[in-house]
C-alpha cells in the first residue's frame, strides 16, 4: 500500500483489523509503504508529492490517468518503475519472508508478484482493488493469484484487462469494522456529539487535510439560510479551522480539526458532502448517507462519480451554488429525494467487506498451504 490518495492505507488498516477480529493471534500483518521503503529516488517521495500535486495539477494527473490506462503505455513504463522499485521489492519480500501478499495499490501489483517470484517465494499473491469502477489497467495482472474488486462495474473492467473470471471476487470495497451498523441511534449519535437532536445535519468533509472548497460550500449553504445544522470536518488544515470559527454564521455551524471518531459523525448525519474519494464514498454507505460530490480527481475518481450517479446513492454538483440549491430542493417538504437516496444508500453498501475479505484471504492461504506471515 501507499499514502498516495485512492483510499489505499484505509482499505490495508481495515483488512488488517478484520484478520485480527476474525482470527485473533493466527496472523501476524505488516502494512508496508512500498514507495518509502522499497522505491529509489524519486518515487520514494510520491507520497509527500501526491497531495500538493493532484491539488494544483489536477489536470495533468487526469490527462497522466487517461494516457496511461492502456497496456501499450504500461509495457513502455514498466521498464522505468521495476529500474525504480524491482531491487527493494526483492529486498523488502526477502527479509520479511511473507506467506501472503495482499496490495491495496495498484503500482505493486504486478512488480510486487514478480519481485515475490524472482526470490524463490510460492506465496500467493492477492490484490484488492481500491477503484470503484474505472479502475486503472496497472490493477490488473492475470498472473496473480486473485483480485478481489468492489463492484460488478470493476469486475468488469477487471475482464477487459484480461483477468480471467475464477481469479476475480466482487467483495466490496473495504471500511474499518467501526462503520459496520453498532446499534446506536441518530438522535443518541446526536447527544454523543453534543448536537441539536432534530435539525437535518449536513456533514462536510475534505479528507484529512481539510483540503477542497469546503469554505466556499458552507458560506453558499449559509447564504441560502437552510433548515439545517452543518458540520464541517476540517482535518489537519488550521487556517482553514480559524477561518471557519471566525465566520459568523446565519445557520447552526460546528467546525472540527481531525476526527478519529468519523463513523460516529456519519451516524448523526442525513447527509454528507465530499469529494469521491472511494473509502468517504464507501463508508458514508456503509452509514446509509445519501452523497452530495463537490468534486473528484479527473481520470483516479472519475469512475467513483459514475458508481454514485448510476447506483442512485448520491449526484455530482462542482460548483457550491449549485449544492446549496440542489440541498435546498431536496429539503422542500415533501419532496422524498433524501428518503430515495438513503434507501439507495443501504441497499449498496457492504459495511462487512472487509470482514468478508480476512475470511477469504484465510481460507486462500489454508488452501495453498501458507502459515501466519502477512504483507500489505
């Protein structure tokens, strides 16, 4: 896995709580940043470079996405990524000696199986796509030994890349065991927080660093004086924080730094505003929240927009006038958009994926005869 956007390190950190949960003291995970630990200059520093580059170079990295989701442009840069990562890859599998590999990432995929083989190792190899329809060719090497994807349109994505069928299990996208339904209610999620208990709550979310419009979104919802409370979950960004609390506000306002407690503001929740990150997208799910999308990364989310629309869970709206007029419709009394999209919501969600996933990674590695030792 890597800190480099798409939802990679959640998707590992749930997994590997999951094989804790299902089989307590059998396996032994190490989570593994493939970039930081195997990668020569300069792809060891793609982590600190995602953010600011998909910030401010959007289009390039959509226009990067596009050129290079086809096998053609993938056998001209394989040469340059195994010159980069090839060595370490051997280097990191051969001093961890892994009975299993999972990778959440999809420029380990068919390196990583390489590098395992290169060394001698029969240990399977899994992969567990983070893309939630489109997913990108580099997900997909028909020589690994399965790849489990989130959604019958990844599957079939996973196909036209040549992944044949027995090797592909549509499981669901992984969320952390804390989003899965814990019996709680909306107003006691409410009471938890501190919260007014009737008005409809909108959370407004940009990611652990608080990055996006989020400023620009609250003061077009303010300006409409919606029925409404608003949480703003801020993350890591301080002076979008100060700027936030220094607003006077028309409508109820709550603003928060970083959370490591976000199911519990899902749950008190109607509805959530976020960019189409796959984990956001999936674990606001996995909470039954319709899915108002500010934004996505061209060419990376853009699949994850079409999985929203088509699957009826949420819309896109870029522009914050137009999600607050669009909030503003969907509040007109009687209109039971939200009531659909909330249906929509739990119907699609699969809050145990990962759950799903430890079982079918434990039961795969019995069969082929591995032990306790895994990778990610």
């Amino acid at each position: 896995m890597s800190d480099t956007g798409g939802g990679h390190r959640s998707a590992a950190e749930a997994i590997a709580a999951a094989l804790a949960h299902e089989f307590p003291a059998q396996y032994a995970v190490t989570l593994v940043d493939v970039f930081k630990r195997a990668a020569r200059f300069p792809l060891n520093y793609a982590p600190e470079a995602y953010l600011p580059f998909t910030t401010y170079f959007e289009s390039l990295w959509g226009l990067g996405f596009r050129i290079s989701n086809h096998r053609a442009i993938t056998r001209l840069v394989a040469p340059y990524l195994r010159v980069s990562l090839a060595r370490g890859l051997r280097a990191l599998l051969r001093d961890a000696q892994p009975d299993l590999i999972v990778s959440t990432h999809p420029i380990f995929v068919e390196l990583g199986r390489r590098a395992l083989r290169a060394i001698g190792s029969r240990a399977p190899f899994v992969t567990v796509v983070t893309d939630l329809f489109d997913a990108h060719c580099f997900w997909f090497d028909p020589e690994v030994d399965l790849c489990i994807v989130p959604t019958d349109g990844a599957r079939n994505v996973a196909r036209q890349f040549g992944m044949p069928d027995q090797k592909l299990r549509v499981v669901g996208q992984p969320v952390s065991l804390k989003f899965v339904d814990n019996g709680i209610s909306q107003r006691a999620a409410r009471a938890k927080l501190e919260l007014a208990a009737d008005p409809t709550t909108i959370l407004l979310v940009g990611g652990g660093e608080g990055m996006g419009p989020l400023y620009a979104i609250a003061r077009a919802l303010d300006r409409e004086r919606l029925p409404i409370q608003l949480v703003i979950i801020a993350g890591r960004n301080k002076p979008l924080q100060e700027k936030l609390r220094a607003t006077i506000w028309n409508i109820p306002v709550r603003v928060e730094g970083f959370v490591t407690n976000m199911p519990d503001w899902m749950h008190a929740s109607d509805l959530i505003i976020t960019k189409a990150g796959p984990g956001t997208i999936c674990e606001a799910l996995a909470c039954g929240l319709p899915i108002l999308l500010s934004g996505f990364l061209p060419g990376q989310e853009t699949g994850n927009v079409t999985f929203v629309e088509q699957s009826g869970v949420g819309v896109l709206r870029k522009n914050p006038d137009a999600i607050a007029r669009t909030l503003r419709e969907w509040l007109t009394p009687g209109n039971a958009t939200l009531a659909r999209l909330a249906m929509c919501a739990r119907e699609h969600a699969r809050p145990r994926a990962a759950r799903d996933i430890a079982r079918i990674l434990d039961g795969f590695s019995k069969r082929c005869g591995s032990e306790t030792n895994v990778i990610e």
